[in-house]
DNA sequence: CTTGGCACTCTAAGATAAAGAGTGCTAATT
DNA sequence: AATTAGCACTCTTTATCTTAGAGTGCCAAG
C-alpha cells in the first residue's frame, strides 16, 4: 500500500495542498495547470490526481468536482515543510516591547502572534512546577490572612494569599521566610514541594497549614491557576474563515476555547518536543472535534522548556508561514528571559 | 403624541412583550387570546395591537404579520418591572464559594451569572482608583527591579513591578514605605494621587520615578490594568440564541467582547447609579452596534459603589429574571466583601 | 505516456408555485 | 360606541423544477 511517491506526483501534490490552502474551494486540473507551470496538460494532471486519490491524499466532495487535500495530504506537505524549511526566512522579524512583566510580555506576544497569523494564537505562561524558586516573603494582611510573594530565580514575583485558622506574628512569619530561604532557594518548585512533605519536621506543625497552601502540596488550585496563565487572541480572526461559516462550528469551537484546561492540556502534552510542532485535525481529540490545526514551539527559561506559544487555525492553514512566525515568537520569548 | 396607554392597551402590550421573548417570532393577535384570558377576542386585540402600532410601541416585519415589540415597547416593559418589582422574589438564591481571594470570587460570581442567566455575564473588578489603601512594601527582586505591594483598606494585595534606572537599597525602600505608609494610610489611591503631585518635596527628587510608577501618576497603565480587571464569561451562550444566527452578527459582537477597554466604559458609566440599571438597545452606542442590551448593577465597598456585575443578552431578554439576578448578585459580591 | 475531445455528473443559483399565517376591513351584534 | 365574526388579500416560507457551469472520466489519436 505505502507506494513511495514519484518526483512529479509530489509537486503535483503539493500544488493541490498550496492551491487549496489558498482558495479553500475543490482545485481542478485544469486550475493547476493555470497557476503553475508543469508542461503537463490537464488531462495528465487529472489522471495524477485521480492515482493520489486512490491513495487517500486527495478526495472528492462528489464524482464532478475537483480535488480537495486529506490530512494525509497536509501531512505530507507540512513534514516536507519542516525537513526543507529550517531557515524561517520569509516571515517579518516583530521585536516585543520591553516590560519587567512576564504576563505582559505574553500577553503581547500573544496579541502579535495572532494579528501577524491571522488566526487564532495561544500562549501559556510557564508552568508553575518548572519555576526556580529564590526567596519568599510574608506579609501580613488582616489578623488570618497572610500574603505570600514567593520570587522566581528571574526575578519574577508570584503572591499567594492564605487564610489561616490561627494568626501567625510577623516575627514568625520573618523566622520562617528565613529558614525557606536559606534551605530551598534556587530550588524548582516541584522539588521543594518534594522535600517538604519529607523534611521540615519540627516546623511543621506550627506552619503545616500556611505551607501546604503557599506550595501547594496537594495540588488543588494549580488547575485553575494554571488556566488563569494562558493567553488566548484573536479568536474572531477564525470566524472570518470560509470553513467556519455555519454557526454549528463556530459555537463549538468557542466553547471549546471556553474550556482552558483543555487548552493547556493540550499545550503541554507538546512542551517536552524539539522545535516548532504541528498537530493536524484528526491527531489530536481538541483538533479534531472542531476541525482545525495546531503549529506550537515551546519557549525556554533556563535550559528548561517550560511554557508553549500556538497558533489555532483550520486544517487549511498556511503551515509554512504560520510556522516560521509561531518558531521565532518562541525564540522572541526565550530571549526576552535572559534579560 | 404622549397618550397614556389605557389599562388594558398596557395590558397587551405587556402580553405581547413576555409572549415575543419566550417565542422570538412575530406575536399575531390569535396566540394572544389563546395565551391570556383577556376576555376579548382576536379582532379587539388586532385593533389595539393596530394603535400600538401607531404609537410606536410595536411594527409588523410586513403586512400580513405579526408585531415585534420595539425597544420604546421593552423600555415601557422594563421601567413597569423596575416600578413593581423590588421584591426579587422569583430566583434561586445561590451562595459564592468562600475565597480569600478577590479576583477569584468575582470570577466565580461571573460564571454563576453567566450559567443562571443562561446570557452573557460581565463583572468589573473594583476600580482602582477608588480602592483604600492601607498599607505599601518594597521587595528587590534583581539589580534595579522593585516590586511594589500595596495592600487596601479590606486586605488584598495588588502588586507592581517596576524597572528603576538606578537601584535602591532595601533600607532605603522601607524607609520610603514608612513615610508613605504614615501619611497616606486610609486614604483612596485618588487622593493619593493629588497629594503625592504636590506634598513630598523632599522625598521625590530620589525616588520620583518609583512613586510615579507605582502610583501610576501618568495613568499610563490605567487602561490596560482595568482590562485584566474585567471577567466575561458565558458568551458562547449567545450563540445559542436566535438573533444571533448569522455569523455577521456573532462575529460583529464577539470583536466587541475582545474589545475590553470598551465594556470598561460601558460599566463605568453606570457606576454611580443606584439599584440595578438597564440599557435597551439603541440606549447605548455598544449595544445598538450588536443589537443586544444589558442589565447592570454596582456593589460597594464600604459605602462606595466600587465594581459591577451585568448580563448582556439580546434585546428580547428575559429582563423580569436578569433583572433580579444582577441584583442579587451585586449584593452577594458587597456581603462577601464585609467579611 | 500524453493529450484533445466530448458525453456525463453533480452542484449552485434562479424561477415558479403552493401553503400558511395574519392582517385589515366591513358588516353584524351587543 | 365598542366588540366581534367573516373573508378577501398580502406577504413569507418552503418545495419543486430548471438551467448553467465546472469538472470529471474515458476513449481514441498523437
């Protein structure tokens, strides 16, 4: 079945995929042989075109209609795509404005990302158990509530508020801020969360309750604050689209971006990943249920990957440029950090 | 021009009203005798819908159908209901979550209002201007990047990171916070505002662009700050309902969702109002450009009105529930704010 | 293997017709 | 004088039919 692919039948290929991406409407032989210059009739394309469907790259919407690409053919175009392409040269090089604030900068990448894409883009802020702890502070807020602002190695603050069923001195609180910071600093969260539930004996029972929420050893609010970090732009951009026209659609993919748990699940099922990733229709479960791609990079903090930005399009995305601009708004982030 | 509408044309007016927002199709005089018992028959009521017609309170798509209510028929509806209805009696009587967290329970209240209301829901956090400040403090997080903490009158924190041209100690920092903290505890961000443009001479040559920052004395911030302020949720539910089909007018008011800065003004207009407010239509530019009204209502903090809470629906919207729902929501949000 | 030619297929768009809901008016009734 | 029944008339909606057009599939010739 998996017969290798002449020279020609790909370029053929993948002037179908480029054509369609392009007009969104069934390409016909003849139209190919319009834009592009292959010294083929039409009636050679047509017998090309009719071998590719036999092969499930192309189909039909019925028996007198021109040719639309499968998956299998936004496959073959974007792997193509990402073996040939690793120069990223045709995109226009955007700077993000300077801020001292990471949520801005997302927040703005995010925004650019999605005009500059013309599709829906999606940026999620670095996950929480990555982060590099440095110092933590506490501050009184009224007699039970306590607010903890706990200092990421890049100098980016985090504050927690608690609620506890007995007041702590702020003496106290200096006492235990202290002893945070000289034991866990330039530590990751996840492995202070670790190293607490087994050390910290004498103390612990003093601070148990303060500790399990500021850390948050049984990890209750990291879903909703974890959805409370992502970005989400330029969805309108997508109902703009030939492919989104019935309402049906619209509606369940906007509730669909309703549910950013899902969302972030999805982005950081891609975090581990080498370069920028493309997720077409039917290869993930969210992609498939509203018909549309995913071209996804991940940004670095350190040398660790720990946040994701994306772009959202339909399954007829323009792939070769949506790449580039998703790979170096990635890089844009990554760089951002070090300063 | 003014007539007053006898008590039995207001009586139909209203039936035709409550019976064209449950069905969203033209209201005939037939299906008004079938629903309500008004003792009269379908003629009569032909003839009274006919003079409401000319009054303006109602127009026929065509000839030879049914009446539409226009927005002068809602607005004659809604101000009925506002006149009789201080009770609120009809609606469930939901609780929030208890939070320590501000943000977090006018999150929740936003998506109760959205789901119960079955419409879209806005909640604007407290403006901060108006907010009492309590407290201040300084952390260093790197070389020249402080990071502010000012803590209001009911204890919540609101943080500012900002990037200094050259660094300040740390004593330096809490001896600036002292002297803000004696002199301007208990006061609004406002008149802290004024008085740090005038007062502290001494003190603002060293650390003018910190103050500056910090009490965003330019308002630079301002807007985009009031923008991550503002909880919307429940706007896929629009979708669902049948003026809203065609994808221009979905695709037309979810741009002007994405548009926060504008739903901000809209709700700060309101503000100083008292009691639940309602904007029908062509009331507001906003809401004429997407056909669609809102129900609004303010809560407090201490005795200023700080915040609100709305619904936008359409304009054929369940106002009797909604209306009812706001309110209660808004003095949910005051109570919880007590605590 | 490639190409021109041509009959055939299927959709999309326009035209026509019939059904149905509701009015507006008139004349009869209370 | 207000109310009501009756009925012709209007306008939309839905279904059916027709036609134009784009594109294929296949055959026979190059």
């Amino acid at each position: 079945m998996e017969v290798e692919l002449s020279h020609r039948d790909q370029d053929i290929l993948k002037a179908t995929v480029i054509s369609y991406i392009k007009t969104a409407a069934p390409i016909g032989s003849r139209s190919i042989t319009k834009q592009f210059d292959f010294g083929l009739s039409a009636a050679t394309i047509r017998n090309i075109m009719a071998d590719l469907k036999d092969l499930g790259f192309l189909l039909q919407p019925h028996t007198s209609a021109g040719r639309v690409p499968t998956e299998k053919a936004y496959r073959f175009y974007v792997d193509l795509l990402l073996e040939e392409n690793r120069d990223l040269s045709e995109i226009e090089h955007y700077q993000l404005a300077k801020t001292e604030d990471l949520n801005t900068l997302l927040h703005d990448a995010s925004k650019t990302l999605s005009i500059l894409s013309g599709y829906a883009s999606i940026v999620m802020a670095p996950r929480i158990e990555t982060i590099i702890f440095k110092h933590i502070k506490f501050i009184s807020l009224k007699k039970n509530l306590i607010l903890a602002i706990f200092v990421t190695g890049d100098g980016h603050p985090y504050n927690i508020t608690v609620e506890m069923d007995e007041p702590l001195s702020q003496k106290e609180l200096d006492r235990l801020s202290a002893i945070i910071n000289d034991r866990y600093s330039d530590r990751s969260l996840d492995e202070i969360r670790k190293s607490l539930l087994t050390e910290m004996h004498e103390e612990k029972k003093r601070y148990e309750q303060l500790l399990i929420k500021v850390f948050d050893l049984n990890k209750k609010n990291l879903n909703e604050f974890q959805e409370n970090q992502l970005f989400l732009e330029g969805t309108t951009n997508i109902m703009d689209l030939p492919e989104f026209t019935e309402t049906e659609k619209i509606k369940s993919l906007f509730k669909a971006f309703e549910e950013k748990v899902a969302l972030v699940k999805l982005l950081d099922r891609c975090l581990s990943s080498e370069g920028p990733q493309v997720l077409i229709g039917s290869e993930n479960a969210f992609l498939e249920a509203n018909e549309c791609s995913l071209v996804i990079s991940s940004y670095r903090l350190g040398e660790k990957d720990v946040g994701a930005v994306g772009v959202i399009g339909p399954i007829r995305m323009e792939y070769h440029r949506v790449i580039s601009l998703v790979d170096y708004t990635a890089k844009l982030i990554t760089k951002a950090h070090l300063c």
